[in-house]
C-alpha cells in the first residue's frame, strides 16, 4: 500500500514538474503572419490572458525578433512599469508602445517598415505568479506593394462604405417623399368637406339681398255714379301717388 502511494506521488511531481500539471499559466493570443508594405508603420497584435489578477508593477513583456537569416535574437521593446523602447539596433527609435496592461493587450507598433524587418517577432508576457505558458510569435513580410488579397479588402470596404452611404441617401429621400405625400394627402381630405358645404352659386348673401313687398289693393265702388275707383295701396309709396289725384279731383269739382 505504502509501495503504490509513493508510486502515485512521484507521478504527480514529475507531471508538476514536466509543466503539464500548473495551477496557474499565461496565453498568449497573436496574429501568426502579417503583410506590410515598405516605408509603412505596422501594428502587432499581442494579447494575453492570466489566471491572476494583473499586478501592473509585477507584470514583465518582452518582444524579441528572429531575422530570417540565422543570427541571434535582437530586443524590439520591453515594459516594467513603463515601456522601454530600444536604444540601439535596427529597430532605434522606430518602435512605439500600442498596449494597455489592464486591457490585456500587450501590441506594440513599428514605423516605417524596412525589408530588413522580415522575420520572426515574438512575445512574451508574465504576470507573477503567471510566468510559464508559451510565447506568441508574428512572422512579417515586408513587400514593395500590397498584395491582391490586402487590395480587394481595401476595395471591399471603400465599396461597402460607398454603398452604405447610398443606401443611407435612398432611405432618406424615400422618408421625405412619403412625408410630403401624407401632406397632401392630408390636405385633401380637409379640402373635401369644404367643397361639400358650398352653397347654390345663384343664391346671393343675405346682406346682399334685394327685398321685395307686394302691396295690398283695395276696391273702392262710389255709390254715386257707380265707378270704380282706382286701386289703393298701404304702401306708402302708393299713397304719395294718389295725393296728385285727389287735387285734380278737386279742381274739376271747382269747376
């Protein structure tokens, strides 16, 4: 019993050992192959993701290039608590700090690209007690002219952006033109009634109107002689045309 239990404490330590069993480990997350062309600035993407929780006085990344051609290893950036650029080297003032430590992003970018640059670029981040995992690696080809794949996603976005913008401009012309045509719509509808209400032509206002009386007429018979007098009227207009009558009347009765 004792026998297998040892047994089984060896493996675990050659296991803890051998790195296949940790309780805490660093991933790092790169692009793996990039394109850039000469004389350009070039973006290196490097992410991590940690067990622990960031201690950003403890946290170490190291970049370092392998040149296609054997040679040794050259530093390209270093942070500690700050970024460290190079201070000599091919990569001398030509490397720029692109990361954000809380955000887990570790990029750093490199101006003006020579073809001196092609080659393996690795990085490496530790955040104690997170300092085993394996490292990310970037291989860049620096080329004269972009390649027909970088050009058709150029010529993709300018189209799609371009589309965008039309289909945008359509959306908007077509809100407008239905806008204007409820308006009139609108507006018809209440011009509607209006032209139902409209009175005869014919018929004139009230203010406007010409008032007409018909007179009553009386028959006088002079017992007398037995004529017929003439018809009088209660309007006064009648009884200003008889008084010339009567005073003719009265001149024949004179005479």
């Amino acid at each position: 019993m004792c026998v297998k239990g040892l047994y089984f404490l060896g493996v675990l330590c050659g296991l803890a050992a051998s790195g296949v069993l940790q309780a805490s480990g660093m991933r790092i997350y790169t692009s793996g192959e990039m394109e850039a062309v000469n004389g350009t600035d070039v973006r290196l993407k490097c992410t991590f993701q940690t067990s622990s929780p960031i201690n950003h006085n403890a946290i170490v990344i190291s970049w370092t290039f392998r040149p296609l051609k054997p040679g040794r290893e050259e530093s390209v950036f270093h942070y500690q608590q700050k970024a460290y650029p190079p201070l000599e080297g091919i990569f001398r003032k030509r490397v720029v700090w692109a990361g954000d430590i809380m955000g887990r992003d570790a990029s750093i970018i490199i101006q003006q690209v020579k073809f001196t640059y092609n080659g393996t670029y690795i990085c490496q981040v530790k955040n104690p007690p997170d300092v085993h995992g394996a490292v990310g690696e970037i291989r860049l080809r620096v080329v004269t002219t972009a390649s027909f794949s970088e050009l058709l996603l150029l010529a993709l976005a300018i189209g799609g952006g371009i589309a965008a913008v039309v289909i945008l401009l359509i959306i908007i012309l077509s809100c407008r033109r239905c806008k204007k045509r409820s308006q009139r719509e609108l507006e018809g509808n209440e011009e509607a009634p209006r032209k139902k209400e409209r009175k005869d032509p014919t018929a004139c206002h009230p203010s406007r109107a010409v008032h007409l009386y018909m007179s009553e007429t009386s028959i006088e018979i002079d017992s007398s002689d037995g004529m017929i007098s003439d018809a009088s009227t209660k309007d006064s207009s009648s009884s200003e045309e008889e008084d010339p009558s009567s005073d003719e009347e009265d001149e024949d009765d004179s005479d």
